[in-house]
C-alpha cells in the first residue's frame, strides 16, 4: 500500500523541508490543496523533471514522434538494404500513426537492389524546401497597391507599388524562417557525415532539429538527442522490429514486416554469415508469422542475379588476390572484363556482398577497376571496410568519396600501376593500426 508522497530534490538540505506527507493524516480534498501548494517549490519541478527521465528510450521515441508534426526519414548514402529496408518500415507506421513524414537520402550507388519493397519509389533523393526565407514590409506609414516581381539570370526583383507615401530599405526586413520538419529519424548510420549531401547542404538544420539515431554499429557517434544503439543486435532492422514488437505490434501487416525481413537477409546475407543469433531467428520466425514474404525476397535478392553478375564474379575470383593473413583481398577488373560479361561498375557492390559471406575473415575488400572521366581513361577502386575500419583514412592519399564503411577513389593511372599503389597505401595504414 502507498503510504505517502515524496519529492525528491533537497529535501535532506537543512534549509528545505522534507516533502514526505503521510496519507493516513490527510483527506483528499487537503492532499490536493497541498499538492498545489507546492507546485511552485524547486523540489516540485525537480521532481516532474526526473519523472520525464523514467520513460524508457522507446517512450521517448514515440513521444517525440507524437509531438513532431513534419519528419525526415534518411539513412547513410550507401543505401544498404538494411537502412533502406528500416526506412520504409519505420515510414509505414509513421503512415498508419496519421504523421506527416518523407523519406530521402542521397544515393552513391545506381543499383535499385530493393526496388521491390513497398514504396521504394517514395524515397526522394534530395531534401526540397527545406526553410522558408521571408522577406518583411513595414507598412505603417504607406500601403500596398500592389506587388511584382522579376526574374533576372542571378536574381529576382520584387517592384512595390505603394498606394501613398513611399518605402525605403529601412522598412525591409528579412529572415530565415522555420525548418520544414520539426524532428529527424536517422536508421543505420554511424555518423552524420556518412548522410552526404543530405548533411552537408544544410548542417546549421541538423543541429537545431532533435535527431533520433537508431543503429547497431559499435563506431556510432551518438549524435542524436535519443540514440537507440543496440550493439547486440546484428541489423538496425532488428532494431526497429523490437520497437514496434514491445509498443505497436497492431501495426506490424505484411509490407511492414516484409521489408524489416528484407533488412535482416541483407545484412546477413540470407542467414550466411558468423555473426547469426538466436535472437535474430527468432525475430525473423515471427516477421514470417506476421506475413512477412520470404521467398519475395530470397527470390528477388538472390535467386534472380544476372548470368552477366555471374561472370563478373567469376573474373573477379581468378584474379583474387590477399595479404595480411587474408585480412585484406582484392581483386582487378578491366574494361574488357565488363564488355564480356555485358555487366557494369554498378554491380560490384553485389560481389563485394559474396567475397563477405565466403571470405569471413576479410575485413578490407577492394576491387579495382578501369571505367571512364570525361571521355578519359581512369582506374576506379571501391574499398569496403568492417571492424570499425575506416576506409576514409585508408585511402585518404587518394581522396575518397563515401562513407566509414565504403569509400570510392579514382586515379588516373593503368590498372595495374593503380593496384600497385592502393594496395601498398592500404598496407601500410593497416601496418600503424597493428593490424
């Protein structure tokens, strides 16, 4: 039985009070009164501030979603099926919750992969009208007839007619206005950089908006006001099936749990890879149970590659080369490699997928390759990188584009001189991390 109320704060001080009330010696009619009488003391507000710190992480999600009345959805520019996937997911509960919400991120790679998710299509590539700019009139002294504007090649002109008396720039004002969205929810990206240009174009925005991080890498920065990361788990679509299994499970239809299933496949590669847990089965066990469409997605991301990927991954196995104890591999594409097999440079990433299901030890994998700038000759490399390894510092000589995780280079050299140099820079930076 509840004998009392206590208030913590400082009541143990010698000059505050305790806030301890017995109820036996109270009414309900004084306990109320009293209880007002108090609301004005620091002991009050200190209280009602450590009650808000009692929601667990995933009450403070949903409250801050509740309260948001526009928001952005975006993930890493890699677009790896489990941001893609968790994104849809997580958009198609916000849907149901009656929230207004987009979707966008920058895309690095061409491929469409997970095209045949749900609302795929939805997912915008840039961020449009993020912020109003307003342009103000002080009109106190002379009204307005009427209002035109002009459009110049680097500007744009607005002409006041002012129905008496006249303006001058004393009377214009201007300002940025509000932000389009009141609330960002970033899935499986470890750093705000790793966002590009969604990012870059507009940082002063990602830093005035609460951000709720949901992620499962080690190497996360914990950017955001909320940071659900679960290092246990091995997908953030892992994640997002926990959240809405322990609050919405009336949510979770069959395109919801499809595309969290879609998440989970990909990142472990259709149940291949070490790092399988008991959890994970079970999650997916019951995704299926809700409806989720795994022969869809086996289908569509295993079963339905290309006799022409088939070839490329071939001529990538006889030239695969390794060192470091086969830490690092590699291998080299020519542009006759891909006239061959009919296939092209956006496919790698495909094989890059197949060298970490059968080489797990490989925590570095880099394929080189010929392509073509402006009409020129270059040599390409995509470098991959796990174990918290950044491929940026990798290959920073060479000014990478990308992400921690996958960066891109380009030189304009031979293959082979191109090999030479990469793989000599790479080991070198591997030899000063002690790996």
């Amino acid at each position: 039985m509840v004998r009392g109320i206590i208030a913590p704060g400082d009541h143990k001080s010698s000059n505050n009070k305790s806030l301890f009330y017995p109820f036996p010696k109270l009414g309900i009619k004084k306990l109320f009164n009293l209880i007002l009488g108090e609301i004005r003391q620091p002991a009050f507000f200190s209280f009602c501030k450590k009650l808000r710190y009692m929601l667990t992480q995933d009450q403070q999600i949903f409250e801050q979603i509740k309260k948001a009345q526009n928001i952005l959805i975006t993930f890493n520019k890699t677009w790896s099926g489990d941001a893609v996937a968790s994104a849809l997911a997580f958009g198609m509960v916000l849907k149901k919750m009656d929230k207004k919400f987009d979707i966008a991120a920058e895309k690095l790679e061409r491929a469409d992969t997970f095209k045949f998710l749900p609302n795929y299509n939805d997912i915008k590539e840039n961020i449009e009208n993020l912020r109003k700019f307003i342009i103000s009139l002080d009109t106190t002294n002379s009204k307005i007839e009427k209002i035109k504007y002009k459009k110049e090649e680097h500007s744009i002109e607005f002409i006041v007619y002012p129905s008496d008396g006249f303006f001058t720039h004393e009377n214009i004002a201007s300002r940025a206005g509000e932000f389009k969205y009141d609330l960002i929810i970033t899935f499986d990206t470890p750093d705000l950089e790793s966002l590009g240009r969604i990012y870059d174009r507009d940082t002063e925005f990602f830093y005035k908006t609460p951000i709720i991080n949901i992620d499962h890498h080690s190497n996360n920065e914990g950017y955001g006001q909320i940071n659900k990361t679960e290092l246990t788990n091995i997908s953030t679509s892992e994640i997002v099936f926990n959240i809405l299994n322990d609050n919405y499970k009336d949510l979770i239809d069959e395109n919801i749990a499809t595309c969290i299933l879609a998440g989970i496949i990909s990142k472990t590669n259709n149940f291949k890879t070490q790092n399988i847990t008991p959890q994970v089965l079970s999650v997916s066990s019951q995704l299926i149970a809700l409806g989720a469409r795994r022969e869809q997605i086996v289908s569509k991301l295993y079963r339905s590659r290309s006799l022409n990927i088939l070839k490329l991954w071939g001529r990538v196995l006889a030239r695969l080369s390794s060192a470091n104890d086969n830490k690092l591999v590699w291998s080299v594409l020519t542009k006759q490699d891909f006239a061959k097999t009919n296939a092209d440079e956006n496919e790698i990433p495909e094989v890059i997928n197949e060298l970490i299901t059968n080489i797990p030890q490989a925590i570095i994998i880099v394929i080189i390759f010929e392509s073509e700038l402006n009409d020129q000759v270059v040599t390409k490399a995509i470098v991959h990188t796990m174990k918290n390894i950044n491929s940026l510092d990798l290959v920073k000589k060479f000014n990478p584009i990308g992400t921690k995780s996958f960066a891109r280079i380009t030189l304009t050299k031979n293959p082979k001189e191109a090999e030479t140099e990469i793989i000599e820079t790479i080991k070198e930076n591997l030899g000063r991390m002690g790996q």
